[in-house]
C-alpha cells in the first residue's frame, strides 16, 4: 500500500509535527508500506528536493508562498496526483493540505488534526470554509486525545469518524546518547526543568513568577530558544530572579537526557490550546521525570496525571505551581512514586510502536472498505 504523507515540514527541520511524522513513517516502512513524504524546501534551505530517508521518500517541493508560517507550493498538487497513492495523509492544520485534498477528491483522506486555530482568527475566517470541507470529507480524523476531541468545536460534527491515536515517542532511556563533561551544564543546585520552544503559549511567564516563591538556591533550567524569550528575560529581571534562571539555549539530545536525570522535575505551564499534545512533557514522563502541567483540555492532562505521574494544575495559577514544586522538593519518595509511575504510564500508552501499528490497523481497514 502507498501512502502519501502531507505537510509544510519534515525532518531534519526541527518541530514536534516533523519529529512524529518522522517516526511514523520509518516505522510504517518497517512494516511494509510505501510511504512518500511530500512538503516544501524549507527557505534557504539546500536539502536534497527527492530523496531517500531510512526507506522513506522524501520530496521537498519549492516554497512559493509563506503566509502565517503557513507555506505553498504550486507544483503540490500536480505532484500528489502524479504519485497516485492508495492513500493521502495530512497533517493539520495546512491549508494548503486541505485545497490538495480539495482539488484531489479521488483519493482516500486520512487527517491528523493536530491543533485548533487558536490565534489567527483572522485567516480563520478565511479558511474555516475549507476546513470544513476537508474534516467533512476525510474517512478518518486521527487525534491524539479524547479530550482534544471532545472539547474542539471543529470536530463535533465528525465525532463517529475520529480515531484516538496517541503521538508515540521511542523510549528515551534507551541508547542514550553519549556526553562527556565538558558538554554536560554545572548546575550547583536542585533544579527544575522545561524543554522546548519559546512561544506565546507556552506559559513560561508563569514559571519565572512560580521561582519568587521557591526558595533559593533552586533553579530553573530553560531549554531552547524562540520568539518569547528577551521578555521572558525582561520579566525574570523585574521579578527579580534572574540570577536564578539558567538560560541555556539549544543543546542536545544528550544534554537534555542528562539535565532530565538530574532535576527535580519537569515543568510544562502551556497555558493556550495551541499546546494540543506537548511532545517535551511526554518524553519527560517517559524518562521518568515527575511533571508539572496544566489543564487545558488537550493531552496535557492525559499524558501527565494528576497525583499519580505529578501534578496538573489551573493555566496561569502561580502559587499551585509553587507549591508542587516545593513539595517534589522536599518529599523525595514522593518523586520516586511520580518517577515509576511515570515510566508505567508511557510503556502502557505512548510508544511509538503502538502508535505506529494503530495507524496500519487503520490504513488497513481503509483499503478494505468495499468503496475503495
């Protein structure tokens, strides 16, 4: 069976979509699918426009058009209809997807709907016809919670045809990268942990607030950099903690399974529905690591459960947050409890080979539909 999969992106460029992308589609190679990947030649960029990638074919098309960091190519749908696949997977939300899925009608649709359109209402007005179209049209709506699905008003029409599928990681306790001293960060204090990327939902206004109320010399470590941060640090110097906030910017795969074994926990304030998953707080349960999260009725509070793998707490509650902190600090069997229940959580629900042979199990049922 040939699967076309559809989006802006794929690896090597970074993002939580291209990273569970990558992982599907090796892993669906594994089992023996055709799987194409179809996206556009990031900007600047000098990748190969048609190549191999660990038995997946990867074509990158020319980037014609950025508009909302959403990017178009006019050779898109001439190059879906060329390949002629058994079956069309998209990635949303991509316009652009959706006019291929549009102007290709034939084709059997599948969708991951990733994420509502939080912030750009604007062009959501504009596009919300389309979307309708598309999630109308689709055979399958992938999702990655329950929760996401019942509380988006974009698929409650749809609802008998969405199927939970949980983003799946590999195990991040398994060949572990290699680090030596001198890349791995001096840290003289007990700290706590956040991964990612700096964006206007992530909360992170929250977690340099929640440190006023933590006791030094308990730091926060921030991994990653984005378009949030010089207020970021704004803020950590007028709340004056600055002193106390470790900024280390883009660093390793190594590095970060380092800083996840040594901290206290991990802190995920996402205060938005723009986090509908949050890849960084599942490989940190996955390792392990007692978290802290929000309920926002996404995944979030799925993948890290309340007082069983840590603590979720209301969006924007800085003294909620303070207060799991100090006692993950103070009460160290309390962690060791969150720690193994954590590692149990995700070996029963989040692995990427269960993700990968629900995803078969569903491409299969669709080629056995009498209509196909």
């Amino acid at each position: 069976m040939h699967v076309v999969h559809l989006y802006k992106d794929y690896a090597p460029v970074l993002g939580g979509i291209e990273g569970h992308m990558q992982t599907l589609a090796q892993g669906l190679v594994r089992l023996g699918f055709t799987i194409t990947v179809v996206v556009c030649q990031p900007r600047g960029s000098t990748l190969a426009s048609d190549e191999i990638m660990h038995g997946v074919r990867v074509i990158r098309l020319p980037r014609h058009i950025d508009v909302a960091s959403n990017a178009w190519s006019f050779a898109l749908v001439r190059t879906v209809a060329k390949l002629n696949p058994d079956i069309l997977h998209l990635q949303m939300p991509w316009p652009a997807g959706d006019l291929v899925a549009l102007l290709l009608p034939h084709i059997p649709l599948i969708v991951s709907y990733q994420s509502d359109v939080i912030r750009q209402r604007g062009l959501l007005r504009l596009y919300a016809p389309l979307l309708r179209w598309t999630l109308a049209h689709a055979s399958a709506i992938c999702v990655s919670s329950k929760q996401y699905a019942d509380t988006s008003p974009w698929l409650q029409d749809g609802l008998e045809r969405v199927q939970v599928i949980p983003l799946g990681i590999d195990d991040p306790l398994v060949d572990l990268p290699e680090t030596s001293n001198g890349d791995a960060p001096l840290i003289d204090a007990p700290f706590v942990l956040w991964v990612g990327r700096m964006r206007y939902y992530k909360g992170l206004h929250t977690a340099i607030r929640v440190m006023v109320e933590v006791p030094a010399p308990v730091r926060l470590v921030l991994v990653g950099t984005g378009p949030a941060e010089s207020s970021l640090r704004t803020l950590a110097a007028e709340c004056g903690v600055a002193e106390r906030i470790v900024w280390l910017g883009d660093c390793s795969q190594a590095v970060v399974a380092l800083l996840r074994k040594n901290a206290v926990c991990f802190v995920f304030p996402s205060h938005l529905r723009s986090e509908a998953y949050g890849l960084a707080l599942l490989e940190a349960i996955a390792a392990g690591l007692p978290a802290i999260s929000c309920d926002i009725g996404t995944a979030t509070s799925v993948i890290n459960v309340h007082e069983s793998t840590g603590f979720v707490i209301a969006p924007n509650d800085v003294h909620a947050c303070a207060e799991a902190i100090n006692r993950l600090i103070a009460e160290p069997e309390l962690r060791a409890f969150y720690s193994h229940n954590a590692r149990a959580h995700y070996s029963a629900e989040y692995t990427a080979p269960r993700m990968i042979e629900r995803v078969a199990a569903l491409y299969r049922s669709l080629a056995c539909e009498p209509s196909r």
